[in-house]
C-alpha cells in the first residue's frame, strides 16, 4: 500500500509532467517504483505470502447424490 501523501504527491508530479495522461500513469508507475525499492531494501526477500503445498493428495469422498 502507498501512503496518501506519496498518491497526492505522484498525482501532482504526474499532472505536471504528463498532463491527464501523467496523472492517470502516476499512481501506477509510484507503486511499482515503491515495491522495487522494497524489494531491494529487503533483498528479494517478502514478508508474508506463504504457500502451503501438500505433499500428498488424496481424493475426496463420494456421496450418493439426491435419489428421485
């Protein structure tokens, strides 16, 4: 998530730069410029996101289904 302040100043930067256009790609382009440096601040690692994985499956179990 981005800070409101950061949206408004990306909105500003992006209106000013770019017009409509700037405006509509700020907020956008301020995410993915805010999840890079995370990502490098952390070096590649994310806190979160674990995937469970079952090592074995097994199938569901039947039901007889409704009789008319």
């Amino acid at each position: 998530a981005l800070n409101p302040f950061w949206v408004f100043i990306a909105i500003l930067s992006g209106a000013r730069v770019g017009g409509l256009l700037g405006v509509v790609v700020a907020v956008p382009a301020a995410v993915v410029i805010k999840e890079a440096l995370d990502g490098l601040r952390n070096g590649g690692r994310t806190d979160g996101g674990i995937v469970l994985v079952a090592s074995e499956t097994q199938p569901l179990p039947t039901t007889p289904g409704p009789s008319d």
